[in-house]
C-alpha cells in the first residue's frame, strides 16, 4: 500500500483517539475541589444580581419544579449554609452557599428573611445557570433591597426558591442556613470582667472593661482612625475612631503599644486595632473605654453611658 493509503486510513483514527482524550479531560473533576460528595465549588460569584420587581421569588405559574424547560421534580438542596454565624454592619458579609441537586442548571433566587415575630424578606439575590452539584454563593452585607439602608438588628434566614417557582426542599441539606447581622461588636476578645463605670466619684468619662494584658482589642464599629497618641499621665498609648455613619466617636485607651493603625485610615467593624494594656495612669490590665455624641471626642459632642451597649454587645458577640 502507498504512502498516501496509509495516511488516509491513519490520520481518521488518531483524530477520533485524540477527540476521546479531550472529551476526557474536560469531563474530569478536580478532587482538591470537591467535598467529598461530589460537590464542586464554583470559582467566584458570577452571575449573582440583586433581584428587581420582576425577579421578586414569587410564586408562580412554571413548569413542575420552577424555570424553564423539562423539569425534574421539585427544587431540592443538598446544602444551605451561611458564615459566619455573625456578620456586623461595616465588617465581614455573611455568606450563605447552596447547592442544589438535578439533572438540569436551573434560576434561582435567594432571600434574606428576618426571624421573630414579625418575619420579613429583606433583600432578594436572583442566582442564574445554577448547576446541580456545583456550589454557588451569594454575600450580604446587611442592606436592604433598593436602599442605602441597613436591615434592623437581629437572626436571619436565607431561603433559595425556584425563580417564580416554590421553595427549595431543605429536609436533607447540609449546614445552617442562619446569620446574625448586628451593628456593633465587643471589643474585647478575651475573658474580662467588668470595672468602673461613669462617674465612679472621679469623673469618670467611660467604662473600664478589665482583661489580660495583651488580649487582642477589636474595633466595635468600622469607621476612620481621627486620634493616634499617647497620653502619659492619663490615656496612655489611645485611639479615637470616628464613627461610620452615626457621628459618634469611639475612644480605645491604656493599650499596651501604639495602635497598628494609621490616623486616616479605615477600618472595619471587628478589625485588631491594639491590646489590652496598662499604659499611662492605669491600675491593673485592663480597657478604658468611651462614646462620645457628635460632632465628637472634645469636638463639641458629649460623653455618654458606655456601659449599657458594652453589655449589649458582649451578650451577642
């Protein structure tokens, strides 16, 4: 047989042969990226949107399960879960992933319910091309749907539907699909007792919070660095942070070094800025701390009762 024959019966095989081999590889799945049960984790966020008027989760009229096209049963999950179990106003999001289970890539939407008494859907996320087994997530920062405003204080439930279709089977998922949003965070974080409160016979302007020397010091809510110094006779090594969006001040004292952060710079709700300290007229290990009213720290503004809020926050920190 001729050179020619033999390629013209050889080249046909190869190209079949190395067809197979790329359907191969691009059907493999990346075990360092999978659960354990065939769960994949998606790479990033993509096509996650907030959800308007016409995306609203509804119910409505669809074929079996919600969405276009064949369906395949009801919605179901195979996992729902949200961390942290806390997210604060100006800090880290709650993240909630989810994955579902089928046959088909389905539009879901994502809600974000308030639990109590008087529960309400409080910002809606519309997730398009889902696809069963691959987890996808959606991130909250604590606003409401079409404001600038935040959702009030409280636990919240995140719930995934079928685009105008009914909600997803939970029954057997994995995880909580819970987080707590809250405004403030203890700043202490480490076991401490309480100490001197306002007043104390000696003017006192705040609430000392006593802990080991060194325990790490976060701030209670985001805002920017407005003081850094230090005080020998008094405050010792401090930091005042404006507040964001209230107009208070929040004064840290007695820190054992200088804060880690710069005047100027932003910080978050729950970011270090210092330890607990003895420095400048201090006795014993411990956090002096003040709120001031706007317009501020010496600015104008009024120094108020710490202590209350310390205690709310230490109960859901």
């Amino acid at each position: 047989m001729g050179r020619n024959a033999w390629l013209a019966v050889l080249l046909p095989t190869m190209g079949a042969l190395v067809g197979a081999a790329v359907g191969l590889a691009e059907d493999r799945v990346d075990p360092l990226r999978t659960d354990g049960r065939g769960i994949v984790e998606a790479k990033g966020d993509g096509g996650i949107d907030a959800g308007g008027p016409e995306d609203d989760g509804k119910p409505g009229k669809d074929k079996p399960g919600g969405g276009k096209g064949r369906g395949d049963g009801k919605l179901r999950l195979l996992r729902a879960d949200a961390s942290p179990s806390k997210a604060y106003f100006g800090g880290r999001s709650a993240t909630f992933r989810f994955v579902i289970a089928g046959r088909r890539k389905r539009d879901v939407v994502v809600q974000v319910k308030r639990k109590g008494g008087k529960p309400a859907i409080v910002r809606r996320f519309v997730v398009k091309n889902v696809r069963p087994g691959t987890a996808r997530s959606v991130r909250w920062n604590g606003r409401v749907d079409g404001s600038k405003k935040y959702a009030r204080q409280g636990y919240y439930k995140f719930k995934v539907r079928a685009k105008r279709g009914g909600a997803a089977d939970v029954k057997n998922a994995a995880g909580k699909p819970k987080a707590g949003f809250f405004n403030h965070k203890f700043p202490v974080r480490g076991a401490h007792t309480y100490g001197d409160g306002l007043g104390a016979g000696r003017g006192h302007r705040g609430a000392d919070v006593f802990a080991n020397c060194g325990t790490k010091l976060q701030a209670a809510r985001a805002g920017r660095i407005q003081h850094k110094a230090f005080q020998g006779s008094g405050a010792g090594h401090y930091v005042v942070i404006d507040g964001k969006g209230n107009g208070k001040d929040y004064v840290y004292m007695h820190l054992v070094h200088a804060s880690p952060r710069a005047s100027g710079e932003r910080v978050r709700t729950g970011q270090k800025i210092g330890l607990v300290g003895e420095t400048g007229n201090a006795s014993g290990c411990h956090l002096h701390f003040e709120i001031w009213s706007a317009p501020g720290w010496y600015q104008g503004g009024t120094f108020l009762d710490p202590l209350p809020k310390l205690q709310a926050w230490d109960g859901w920190s």
